[in-house]
C-alpha cells in the first residue's frame, strides 16, 4: 500500500486517475484506521486529501458549502451554524461526544461511508447536494440519489466529493435532530433528523423526516408515511405522535448493535423527540 500527499487538486485526481479502483482518498482517517485490514486490504495508494484546500464554510449565493474535508468540530465552531436556519449542523454534531472524533472526522467522510454515522440523515433531511471532482471536471448529485447501499455510493474511478451544498431553508422553518447509543463512544443506534416549515395560521407547509443507522438498506431514509401525517396539518401532540407512528414504516436492520424490534421503537422515539425540537425552532425563526 502506497501513501500519497498531494499539495492541490489536480495533482490528487490524477493519482486518484492512474490507480483507478486500488486507490482511495482518505480525509480524517477515523473509519478507515479501524477498517484498514477488513475492507480496505486490497487497495494499493491511500490519497490524503487534507492539503488541497477543501477545509472551509460558507454562505454562497443562499447556499451553505461545506469543503468535503471540513471536520466535524469545525462545523460545530462556526458562527454560521451557531444560530439561524443552520443551527441543526451544530446540533447534529454535538450529539457525537468523542471530541478526538469530532476533530477528525470530515463532513465528506461522513457522507461517503452513510451508515452507522449522523451527518448524512441531517443532509438528507436538508436536501444537500454532493458536489463531485475528478480530472473531467465536477458534478453534482442530490443526497438522495448519492447513496446506493452501505459504503456503496455514486462515486466513479477517479472521482471524489469535493464538496456539499445546503440550500438555505424557507422562512419559518426549523430542524430537529435526535439519536440512540449504547454509550456515549458508540456508533449511532437510531438517528432521525426533521425539518419543519410552518406556513398559513401554524400549519406545515413543509416536512422532511428522515431516519439513519438503523435501516435495512444502510443508508438514510426518508420516512414518507410521517411528513404525509405532518404535511398541511397544525402540529398539536395528538399529530406529532401520530406521524412519529407512522416512521415505523422504514425496515429497520436486526445486529450485534440492536434487534429490528427495539429499533423500530427508538425510530419512533427519536422521530417524536425530532419534530418537537423542529417545531421549536421553527417558531423561532421569523
Ligand atoms: C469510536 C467512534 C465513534 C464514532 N461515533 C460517531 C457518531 O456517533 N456519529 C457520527 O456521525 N460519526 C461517528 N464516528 C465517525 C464515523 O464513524 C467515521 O469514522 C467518520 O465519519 C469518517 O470520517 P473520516 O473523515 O475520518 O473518513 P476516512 O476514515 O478518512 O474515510 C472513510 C471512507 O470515506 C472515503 N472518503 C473520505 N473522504 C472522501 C472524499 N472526500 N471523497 C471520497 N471518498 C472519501 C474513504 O475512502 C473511506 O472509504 C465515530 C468514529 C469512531 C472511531
């Protein structure tokens, strides 16, 4: 296994071009020091893309772009998710209490592994876009067609994410995020994150509910059966419980972590736990 540190961009895809699929990219390394020997045995040049300049964020023509190797910790530190339609990227964040994780882990790590992890439901509950690189130039793919299974993603030979892109949510709209761990250094059980937008007299005019760690599929899910429940309604207790119900249509996965049943019910809880605190921010924002 060789080990490349290229200083910029191109220099990275054409590395990333001569070695075609025995080569990856690795930013935090966090996932892929405790999996090196059983998922990454067969890859012959490890890039690190911490040097090309992809560590920043910030508000771009009503968008929040995030470069793919901004950590975690610098996601939580930025004025521009401390307040405001953002806040649910700091929120999300910390909810992850290891701080040696937290100051390695990338934004584009978490997206491309897409399981046991958080950031991805959050994205997906915020219609994110990934934005692509490779020496052909970039691309950009919507969160939900960026995932095809567990570590299974829209990459090609050559390329890597460069980047991910926020659109700023409507006025009136706010995020929840909430999760289940066995303890407070484990990977996530159950995530669900929500984005509410309340319209005419209080009503919702707009739901996201999403669900992560838990699926069968291994990648987030949208749950279509709660935002029908949430949608056009004034969200009283009896709605809320209702749709946070209705989450038990996503087909949760059955591990040494968890049973299907007892994630079932902690989607249901994390969904509920989700839509209130999204309700409260929604009703903060003007
Ligand atoms: C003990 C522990 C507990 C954790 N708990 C949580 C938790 O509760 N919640 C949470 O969200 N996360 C948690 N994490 C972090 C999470 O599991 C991953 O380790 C982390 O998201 C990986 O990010 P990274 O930047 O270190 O990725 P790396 O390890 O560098 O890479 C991971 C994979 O992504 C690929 N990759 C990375 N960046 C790119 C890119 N830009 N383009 C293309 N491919 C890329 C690599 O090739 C590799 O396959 C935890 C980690 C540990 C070790």
């Amino acid at each position: 296994m060789e080990y490349f540190n290229p200083g910029d961009l191109n220099e990275a895809y054409e590395i990333l071009m001569k070695y075609g699929d025995a080569a990856i990219p690795v930013a935090g390394s966090t996932f892929f020091m405790g999996h090196r020997e059983e998922l990454f045995d067969e890859v012959d040049a490890v890039v690190n893309i911490k040097r090309l300049g992809l560590s920043y964020i910030r508000l771009e023509k009503g968008r929040l772009c995030i470069g793919a190797t901004t950590t975690l910790a610098e996601l939580h530190r930025t004025g521009l998710t401390a307040k405001g339609p953002f806040r649910i990227f700091a929120e999300t964040v910390r909810e992850l209490k290891i701080m040696e994780v937290r100051n390695a882990a990338t934004i584009g790590g978490e997206v491309c592994i897409a399981g046991e992890v958080d950031m991805p439901t959050t994205l997906l509950a915020y219609d994110a876009d990934i934005v692509i690189g490779s020496r052909n130039g970039t691309r950009t793919v919507s969160m939900s067609e960026f995932h095809k299974g567990y570590l299974k993603n829209a990459l090609q030979t050559g390329e890597m994410v460069i980047e991910v892109q926020v659109p700023e949510p409507g006025r009136r709209t706010g995020g929840g995020f909430a999760k289940f761990e066995r303890t407070a250094a484990d990977l996530p059980i159950v995530n669900a994150a929500v984005r509410l937008t309340l319209g005419r007299g209080d009503r919702c005019s707009d739901a996201r509910v999403a669900v992560g760690a838990a699926t069968v599929s291994g990648i987030p899910q949208r749950a279509d059966a709660a935002e029908k429940v949430l949608l056009d309604g004034t969200l009283d207790d009896e709605r809320i419980r209702k749709a946070a119900a209705a989450s038990n249509s996503i087909e949760c996965v059955n591990d040494f972590r968890a049973s299907a049943e007892l994630r079932t019910l902690w989607v249901e809880c994390a969904v509920e736990d989700a839509i209130r605190k999204a309700l409260t921010h929604a009703g903060e924002e003007k």
